[in-house]
C-alpha cells in the first residue's frame, strides 16, 4: 500500500503523521499531492471529510521548507483561506504540529476577536498564514499585512466562500498575491463561482474529482423519521441522551438557541454554536463538545462546513435544510475520514414533499420508518443506555420592584434581570434515568428524579465501533424523558414551514 513518504512527502513530515498514527492516504491525498509536491497547480474536488486539509498542508509544508526564502515581518510565505472562523481555526490545528516539526511558524487571522494580537503576531513575522478573507483585507488596507512574498496559496471550501459572498474580497487578495506562485484550490464543487476563480488566477490546473459533487459516503447510513408534530421534541431526547457525540442541526440562530435551553431542561448537556455567538463563546461550546462534557452540539449551518471533532457518530436535522448541498455538508459531520456514522432527519406530514425532494435530489435513499416516543427503531439507530442529567434548582423569582428614578436607574434594572434570568448553570448534578413517558399521557414540568446510573459515564469513545444500524438493543428506548409541558410545542411551533433562516 502506498505511504506519504512514497509520495514524495519529507521524512520528517511522514514522521509527525505516523506519531498520529496516519501512515497510508487518504484517495485525495493520493491523487493530489504528486502533482502539488512538484509545485503544479492542483484544482480538487472531495466532499467534506475527505482529507483535503492534509492533502494542501503538506504540499504547503514541503515547499516552504526547501524554498529557502527568510520570514520577513508583515509577509507571510504562504496564504491559505478559509470562509470560516472554526475552519480556519481547525487547518491551524492540523498544520502545527507538522510546522513545529520543520520550524515553521503559523498564524491564525479571522474576525470576531481583537485585532492587537494579529497584528503582532504578523510584525513578528509568519511562514503560513490561514485567514479569513474579511479580516485579512483590514490588515492590509490597514497595512498591518503585505502579500507580495506568497509563493503558495490555498483556498479552502471555495463553494463555500461563494457561497456567504466572500468573492469580492478573495479576487482582492488573490490578485495582491505573486502572479508565479502557486496556487490550490479544493472544493466540495466545481461551479459557478468557483469556476469564475479558477479561470483567473490558476495556471494550467490539474484537476482531480476523487469523488461525484452530490454522493454521500458509503459509511452514512441515512434515516428519516416520520414524526407527529408533539412528538418531535421527546423522540430528539430520546435519541441525544444516547451515549457518544451528536451533532443537531436548526435551521435558525433562534431555533438553536432555543432548542439547546429545551435539552438542557430535559436532562441531557448540549451547548450551541451560531453566529450570534461571540468567538470566546464558540470555542467554549466546541470544546466542552469536543471534550464530551456535552456531547450533543445544536447548530445551524455555520457548523456544516469545516467543524470536525472525532468520533461523532449521529447528525440529527431536527430542521431539514432547504437545499441538497446543505444537507450533505451537515451530514458530513459524521462518517468522517472513513468512519462510520448515522444521519436521521426529522419529517412531519407537512414536511414530506420537501423531504423528498431534498433526499432526491443529494442522491440518497434514505430509509423512512414512522416512530413515537419509545419505538424500538430509536434504540437501534442510536443504541446504548439513555443518561439524563438532573438540573440544578431555579433560582427563587426576585419580585418585581417599581422604581420611580432615572432612565439609567430603569435601564440598569432591566439589565440587571436580563442577568438574572440568563445566568442559569449548564452544568448538571449526577446523572439519573427516568422511565418512558405512556404515549399521550401526561408530562411533569418537574426535574427528573430516580434511580441513580452506575453505568459508564458519556464518552466520546462510546460511539466508536459498527455503523449504528444493526439490530434494536435492550437497552436503548427505555428511558426516554419526561416531557416539560411547553417544550414539544416550542420545539414544533419553532420549525414549521416559513420560518426565517439565519446562521
């Protein structure tokens, strides 16, 4: 079987990945980093998970340590872009241990948080730059930033950048890089904007399809459930308080919002991730998720590209996308570099044509069962013993004082209960179980009680082994929650047809 150093990858770079354990390529990888090692312009298309990150970042690497060019302040010697700030964050992550190895040093750049740092850390001089494209044009409006040393670029998730818009900004940096150097650039699809990049700024590109633009991974089992709209909320937590990593996609910032108080409430640790968030607020969530102190992450579309924690074996659309191309890029949060994983959809009646032609259309046959709260087909697509956190107690309600002073004194009395109300703990007491609801009954708004689980706690590691999708398991439906008495009937209301998108 072919290895990287086969490839022409350096020693020492082959040796950083096979402390990974990563010793053989990937099919991207394979195909591409001949021709890119030899300094051609290479134009790839994978779908997300493929390994495209490893596939530039070598090439990158390799280049810029037998280049011989000094690292100038202000001049980076390789640019790669990136349409968002945790992909951007995450290509960081892959490159600097290989970096390190070869004395080479990164920097991030992406909007949402302070400027100050950036700028210093590119006085100080930087090999490899991953930035997004807004920010990296304020730099160097601002002057803080010359591209005039680039002897390669990348861009990452180009669909994407066309995508949110950004193709403006990326023909202004590309076109301030060297016209000699080369250039990469690796997509999901071949398109429309993306062709437009392509024509103007590649050279001669070898271009390497690995893989069709709409074919979802062979490991991704695809399911949809066929719910009642009360039901949707309670057949959710059944399925999330399973053990191991889940991924939940909304199709509204104030859905995912909404929904992860919803789950929390019912006893199961989620955090979010949209882009109301503050950056220090979404590297927060997506460690706790990937640390597994909460293993289930409600998110809208922003985390569909580029966000790759390991071992996330269920994606969840409690919202369907609107569109193919959105639904593959959510689902590819699962079945990633190999793994197996399980993708369920949430349908209601009114729900069915779009469903249709959305599974049509991403080329996938997804197998459709009809499901309650309780159904065995829940222990079998997310199977292992259900775990439910209790929440800690309310804080008691303050009553509500008139004041009769200045329009501060009222301003900062609002402000005062909108940090009363909002500072609820996240975290929870020990873990409990409690027993499935009888279908139609009634549901207690109150905390959970039982008995207390000796199991194992929730891990990361939990959802490693087969495809979820083998035979029902004795343990899994049994414990579905209690619902509270408005949550279903917010969770279903939140999503019907209409609804305003927003990520």
């Amino acid at each position: 079987m072919t290895t990287f150093t086969d490839l022409g990858v350096p020693a020492k770079l082959s040796a950083v990945l096979a402390e990974f354990g990563i010793t053989h390529p990937f099919p991207i990888q394979a195909a591409t980093l001949p021709d890119s090692l030899a300094g051609r312009d290479v134009l790839g298309r994978g779908r997300t998970g493929s390994g495209k990150t490893y596939a530039f970042a070598l090439p990158v690497l390799a280049r810029l340590a037998t280049s011989g060019s000094p690292r100038r302040p202000g001049r980076p010697r390789a640019l790669i872009l990136a349409p968002t700030r945790e992909l951007a964050g995450q290509i960081d992550a892959t490159l600097a241990p290989l970096a390190k190895a070869l004395g080479l040093r990164t920097l991030t750049v992406f909007g949402g948080v302070g400027a100050n740092p950036q700028i210093n850390g590119l006085r100080a001089g930087v090999d490899v730059l991953v930035a997004c494209p807004g920010r990296l044009l304020d730099h160097l409006q601002n002057g803080h930033a010359n591209l005039d040393a680039v002897e390669i670029t990348v861009l990452d998730e180009a669909d994407h950048m066309a995508d949110l818009g950004f193709l403006p900004v990326v023909r202004r940096l590309m076109d301030a890089t060297p016209r000699q150097g080369q250039r990469m650039l690796f997509s999901a699809t071949l398109d429309g904007g993306v062709d437009v990049l392509v024509k103007r700024f590649m050279h001669k590109p070898v271009t390497h399809h690995v893989d069709a633009a709409a074919e979802a991974p062979i490991e991704m089992a695809h399911h949809v459930l066929h719910v009642r709209h009360d039901d949707r909320f309670p057949v959710l937590v059944d399925l999330v308080a399973a053990p191991g990593r889940t991924v939940v996609f909304t199709r509204t910032k104030r859905r995912a919002k909404t929904l992860t108080r919803q789950l929390i409430a019912a006893g199961v640790p989620a955090v979010e991730l949209h882009g109301n968030l503050a950056q220090n607020a979404r590297n927060r969530n997506l460690a706790q998720f990937s640390d597994g102190s909460a293993e289930t992450l409600v998110a809208t579309d922003i985390a569909a590209r580029g966000i790759h924690v390991d071992d996330v074996a269920l994606v969840i659309h409690a919202d369907p996308p609107v569109e193919h191309k959105a639904y593959l890029h959510r689902s590819g949060r699962t079945a990633r570099a190999g793994a197996a994983g399980t993708v369920i959809t949430l349908m209601t009646d009114d729900q069915q044509g779009d469903v249709r032609d959305l599974t049509r259309k991403a080329g996938i046959k997804p197998t459709t069962t009809r499901a309650r709260p309780g159904d065995t087909v829940l222990a079998e697509l997310a199977p292992g013993e259900r775990t439910y956190r209790t929440a800690p107690p309310a804080a008691p309600e303050r009553p509500e004082v008139r004041r009769t002073g200045t329009a501060a004194d009222s301003a900062s009395g609002r402000a005062g209960q909108g940090r009363r109300r909002g500072g609820r703990s996240r975290s929870g007491g020990s873990a409990t179980t409690s027993a499935a609801p009888a279908r139609g009954g009634s549901h207690a708004a109150a905390p959970r009680s039982g008995a207390s689980r000796s199991g194992a706690p929730r891990t990361g590691a939990a959802r490693t082994g087969a495809p979820r999708t083998g035979a029902a398991r004795s343990a899994g439906g049994a414990g579905a929650p209690a619902r509270s008495s408005g949550g279903a009937a917010a969770f279903s209301a939140g999503t019907r047809a209409g609804g305003r998108r927003g990520h």
